[in-house]
C-alpha cells in the first residue's frame, strides 16, 4: 500500500487529503500537524475548517485509510510520498517584509524531513511558494545525505467554500519536476495517485520553476479580474452605467468569460493578496520594477476600493458615523467558509471603530473569537475598548434591529432572505443599506424605503 503524509492539516491540507484518501482506497493517507488541538478537531465531528461536502468526505474514510496525528516524525518515517502544505504568510519582519514570502515554517518542515526520514522519500510542495523553493528545499533534503529525495511542485487551485467540488473535478491538476529520470519517475508516481479521478489530459507536468511560477500568476490574474471590474465599478458610479450589466456585456465575449466579474467591496482570502506581493517581490529582486509596479496596482486598487466603501458609508450617513449603530452583515471573506483572512470586513471594522461607529456584526459561520482577534489585530486599542463599539450577533434580524445603516460584507444567500419590511420597521430614518457585494433586491429595498447604495450602480 502506498503511503502519504501531508505536513499541514489547514484548509489545503486537510480537504486535499481527504479527497485523495477518499477516491483512493488503496493508499494510506495521514496528515500531520504540530498543533494538536487542530489534530483534535480533525478527529472529532466539529471539524476545524467550514467546507460544504467536506465532513460527509472525512466521515466516510476517517479511521479507514485518513488518519489525523501529531507525531510529525513518525508520519515522516511511514509515509513514501510527503506533501508540504504548511502556511507560508508575507513576511512581517526582516528583509521583504510587507511582500516576501515567510518560508519559516516550509523550511522547518523540510528540516524535519530531513532530519528523520530514513527511507527514499517524494517531496510534494504543496504550499503556495516563491519561484526556485523547490531548489532550495532540495538542498536543504539532501545535505542531510540520510536517503534520497526528489522535490516536486503540485501546487493546489483549490477555492474556499468549493474546495470539495475543485478537488473533485480540478481544471488541472499541475506537476513540476526535474527533468532527468528520477524527477519524471516522482512525477509519474504523483501523477498515478491523481489519476485514480482526474483525467490524464487533465495532470499537466512542466518544469518546476514554470509550476511554481502558474501558481503565482493564476491568483495574480484571478486577483487582477476583480481588481479590473471593481476599477470599472467606479467609472459606473459616475457615469450612470450599471457594473453587473457592463461584466454581463463583456464576459459574454468568449475570450473573456463571465468567471470573476462580480464587482465587490474588495477580494480578501489568505492569498491573493499574499501571492501578488509575492509575486512583486520576485519581479523587483530580478530587475524588473515595471512589471513589479504592474501587478502591484491590483492590490493598491483593492485597498481603495475597501477605503471607498467605508468612505461612502461615513459620506451617506451625512458625514458622521459617531454613536450611530451600522450593521455589518458578513464577516468572511466571501460566502461558504468561516476564514476571515484579509477580508474586506475587518478593514470596514477598523475605520467604523476609528470613527465611533456602534457596530453590530452578524455571519452565519465565523467564530465569535476570531472576529475579536480579528479586530485586536488591526485596532491600536484594548479589546475591551473596541468591545464598547463592537457586538456580535447571533442573527441577521438582531443585528439590523433599530440600526440607523446596513452595510454587507459578505455574499452569504441568507441576506437575500431577509425580511426587510420587518427591519426597516425598526430601524432609524433615513434607513440606508450600503450593499457591498450586490446581492440584495435594490428595487424592492427602495420600494420599501430604504436609501440604497451597490457597488457599481446609479443611485
Ligand atoms: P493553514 O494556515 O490553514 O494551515 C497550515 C497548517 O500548517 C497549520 O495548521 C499549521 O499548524 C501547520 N504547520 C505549520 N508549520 C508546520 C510544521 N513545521 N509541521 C507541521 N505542521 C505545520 O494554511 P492553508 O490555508 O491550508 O494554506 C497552506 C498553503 O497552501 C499556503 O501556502 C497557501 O498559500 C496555499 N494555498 C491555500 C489555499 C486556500 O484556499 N487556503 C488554496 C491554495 C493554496
Ligand atoms: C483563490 C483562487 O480562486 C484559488 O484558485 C486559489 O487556489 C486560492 O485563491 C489560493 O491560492 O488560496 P479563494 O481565495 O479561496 O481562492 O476564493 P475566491 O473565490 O478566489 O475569492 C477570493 C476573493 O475574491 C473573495 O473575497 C471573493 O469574494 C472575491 N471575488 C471573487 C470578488 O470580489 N469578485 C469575483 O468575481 C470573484
């Protein structure tokens, strides 16, 4: 029986393996992870992560052929095929800091591998990381000399709140290997456990610098199409032109396509972000400041686009925001995950708090805690001075009870079921609702009596 390891139990790691484990019942797959409460959480029925289909997933190869554990080294040992799918955040400190990525805990993994591996072993990065860590990451393996490796690239397109029906029908599945023949044989290996579902045309082998480098510029150029519609967003607020009718126009040309049109309040997602300022780090320490500063505007317009919204909402609610109750409905990133990294909700938080805002938060998925460590995190104050301005709800109709605004931050479909009649009864006069994802009925918002603001939209 083959058997896989995966260093980093996350949202990569652990639906990724269940799905393997899951589609191949003849390999062994256990993930690994120093957090052992994590582990716990992937043992029990509250799984840590929030992902449509994935407890059904877990529940059936759990104890079978999916295993959960701490022991790291012994996972190690066992396992003939290791996937890295550790985090690797931008680094805050330090030489990049603000744009690099932090390959500290990739790094510790590689060095744990090396140091207790004792049979041949295939290395899998898995993690989103900076062109050339493959190489690097073979240096580190084979200077411990103990046994042989080869370190391939398998980056993972997976999208959060989809990440069982991506990994079920994947666009691609993208493998980067050394071309001599130990490299193509790992790659053959890896390419032979995804093709127990995915078909063959579909498992894409490159060099690994070409898939270190995809990985990079698919979330660059996903990033840069919502960078680009939510820049459109604002020639419509000023021209009268409706932004869902002008992406509608556009994507309906098939060089285009519809996918990633959705104008918003800004992309948020542990990644995008990430990957783009990793990507112009890349581009300013090889010389080339202009392509740097290219990619570089899809995040500078997405940070202003977060800053317009705050900014419409303090300008409709006749400049000032002091002691007046704002609802924020949705604190994800988007909507089907409980994640909360870089989403546009915590910036919203953080300038509302600034400004003295009541903020009354409600999402369906996120834990209470994170929304406190959330908003610690970006608020120069004690948390018992931001829980004088904050309150989490445990409902959408308690939040928007006697608010003076609304304002959404994530597309969750149980705000399209809001009874709004019901809560602009109570709410007060001018009652606005500043829709930051377009999800909501504006005609009928404005019929009831509501001052509506969307993205993209003539007032
Ligand atoms: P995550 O933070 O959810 O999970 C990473 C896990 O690795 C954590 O549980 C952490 O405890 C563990 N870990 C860190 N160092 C370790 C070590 N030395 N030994 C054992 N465990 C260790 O991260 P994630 O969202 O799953 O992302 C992982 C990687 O995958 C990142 O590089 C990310 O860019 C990439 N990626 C993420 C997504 C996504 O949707 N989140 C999609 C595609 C790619
Ligand atoms: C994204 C990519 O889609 C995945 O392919 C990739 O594997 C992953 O990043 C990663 O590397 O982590 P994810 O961040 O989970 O996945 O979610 P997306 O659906 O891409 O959404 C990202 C952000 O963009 C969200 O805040 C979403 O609301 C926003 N978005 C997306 C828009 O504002 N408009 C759109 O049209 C699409």
């Amino acid at each position: 029986m083959v058997k896989i390891a995966c260093i980093g139990a996350g949202y990569v790691g652990g639906p990724t393996m269940a799905m393997i484990a899951y589609k191949c019942p003849d390999i062994r797959v256990t993930v690994l992870d120093i957090s052992s409460s994590r582990i716990a959480a992937w043992n029990s029925n509250n799984l840590p992560i929030y992902e449509p289909g994935l407890m059904e997933i877990v529940e059936q190869v759990r104890g079978k052929n999916l295993f959960f554990s701490d022991q790291v080294d012994q996972g190690i040992q066992e396992a003939d095929i290791i996937f890295v799918a550790v985090n690797t955040p931008t680094k805050k400190l330090g030489l990049g800091a603000g744009r690099a990525a932090d390959l500290t805990f990739w790094e510790l993994a590689a060095r744990r591998i090396a140091s207790v591996a004792t049979t041949p072993k295939i290395v899998v990065e898995k993690s989103t990381v900076p062109i050339k860590t493959a190489e690097a990451i073979s240096s580190v393996l084979h200077a411990a000399g103990k046994t042989s490796f080869s370190v391939l690239s398998n980056p993972e397109f997976l999208a959060e709140g989809t990440a069982i029906t991506d990994l079920t029908m994947p666009d691609r599945v993208l493998i980067g290997g050394t071309m001599d023949e130990k490299g193509i044989k790992a790659a053959q290996a890896l390419a032979s456990v995804y093709a127990h579902w995915v078909p063959r045309e579909r498992i894409l082998t490159t060099n690994v610098w070409s898939s270190e480098l995809s990985k990079l510029v698919a979330n660059s150029f996903l990033a840069q199409r919502v960078s680009s519609i939510n820049a459109v967003s604002a020639i419509c607020e000023k021209s009268g032109a409706d932004v869902d009718e002008v992406a509608r126009a556009v994507g309906m040309d098939s060089r285009i396509g519809p996918k990633f049109l959705k104008a918003s309040v800004g992309f948020g997602g542990s990644c995008f972000q990430k990957d783009i300022l990793n990507l112009v780090y890349l581009c300013e320490s090889m010389g080339l400041a202009d392509v740097a500063e290219y990619f570089h505007w899809v995040v500078k317009m997405n940070d202003l686009q977060k800053q317009k919204f705050v900014e419409r909402i303090i300008h409709g609610l006749f400049n000032t925001v002091t002691s007046k109750k704002i609802a924020l409905l949705g604190f994800a990133f988007k909507k089907d995950t409980g994640d909360t990294r870089e989403s546009a909700a915590i910036e919203i938080c953080r300038r509302l708090i600034e400004e003295k805002a009541q903020i009354a938060i409600y999402d369906p998925k996120v834990e209470h805690e994170q929304i406190w460590s959330d908003l610690s995190s970006v608020c120069p104050v004690e948390l018992v001075e931001i829980q004088k301005l904050v309150t989490i709800c445990s409902s959408a109709l308690e939040a928007c009870s006697n608010a003076h605004a609304i304002a959404v931050a994530t597309e969750w479909d149980e705000f399209k079921m809001i009874d709004f009649e019901k809560v602009y009864e109570t709410m007060s006069k001018p009652s606005f609702i500043f829709d930051g994802r377009n999800v909501l009925d504006h005609a009928a918002l404005r019929k009831i009596g509501f001052v509506v603001y969307a993205i993209g939209k003539p007032l």
